[in-house]
C-alpha cells in the first residue's frame, strides 16, 4: 500500500475477519490499522454499503475513502460499489489537492492535477492580489471573453524550487 502524505494519518474498516485477510491479499504489509467491523455498524452509520451485491443477507460494504482534515471536517468522501476497488493514486492526489489549496489560500486544483503542475487561482482572489500574490498569473483564452480561469505554478514547488537555486 502507498504511504499517505506527510502529516496525514490512514486507517481502515474492514467487515471480514481483518487484519489476516487484508495481510494476505496484498503484496505488501498493510501498513494502516484496521477497526472490525464484523456487524457493518460502522459501514451502515457511514452509507458505506452496496445494496446490489448481497452477501450472508446483507449488503456488500462499499469501498470508500473519507478525508478528514486536522479541525475534524468532512473535506471529501470517494465512494466505489463494492465490485471495484478503490483508486489509491486518486485518493493521494485528492489528499495532496486539499493541503495544497489549504496551505495556499486562493489556490484551486483542476482536474487530473499533480504535485507541480500548474493551479488555478480561486475567481474570489482579485487579479492585483493575484498577481501580488502568485506571480506569474495567466490568463485563459475561453470563449465567453470572462477571466475567471487564471492559472499560476504550483507555489509549494515554486518555493522548492527557490530552495534548490539558492
């Protein structure tokens, strides 16, 4: 399994017998604890159960990701049937996305975005704070004329890259 990213914390629910049969279905040692779940009482609470694959008369968990951020607040929640397995890279991106918008306010991550690939400044930032702000700020040629869609370097790599010059 895939390390989370710095400062985050990782746990899983499994509604099996856990912690042996996760271990021998990876590759790897699970390197997260696992809370059982034998009863789905934490899956029912959380939604987390699939109604179209029944197993022993009850649902099928679900498979699902919860981000929860250091103030305890629901910030996403990715949820996959129980016939397909979760997309870790998506998760850590997803995780990565929201501490970089958290860390630099008025930054936004557009789709398939990576660690180091360009982001979008928030239409709620003014275009002097964000050029005061952010720097290089380009604007996006889009058919309706507006200026909404400004995009700017990754600050956190920005910075790095800063650190590596000096």
């Amino acid at each position: 399994a895939q390390q989370p990213p710095s400062g985050t914390r990782a746990a899983a629910v499994a509604d099996n017998t856990g912690d042996a049969d996760v271990a021998a279905s990876m590759e790897a040692a699970f390197p997260y604890p696992i809370i059982a779940d034998p009863r789905r009482t934490i899956a029912h609470k959380l939604s987390m159960v699939d109604h179209t694959i029944p197993h022993d008369s009850q649902p099928l968990t679900c498979r699902a990701a919860f981000i929860i951020s250091p103030d305890r607040r629901l910030r996403a929640q990715i949820l996959y049937p129980a016939s397909t397995g979760r997309n870790f890279d998506e998760i850590l991106r997803a995780v990565d996305g929201l501490q970089r918008s958290a860390a630099h306010q008025g930054i936004v991550t557009p789709v398939n975005w990576r660690p180091g690939m360009a982001c979008i400044i928030s239409p709620s930032v003014p275009d002097d704070e964000a050029e005061e702000r952010f720097g290089d700020v380009r604007v996006q040629d889009l058919p309706s004329s507006r200026r909404y869609l400004r995009w700017t370097n990754d600050p956190a790599h920005a910075a790095l890259d800063l650190a590596i010059n000096l």
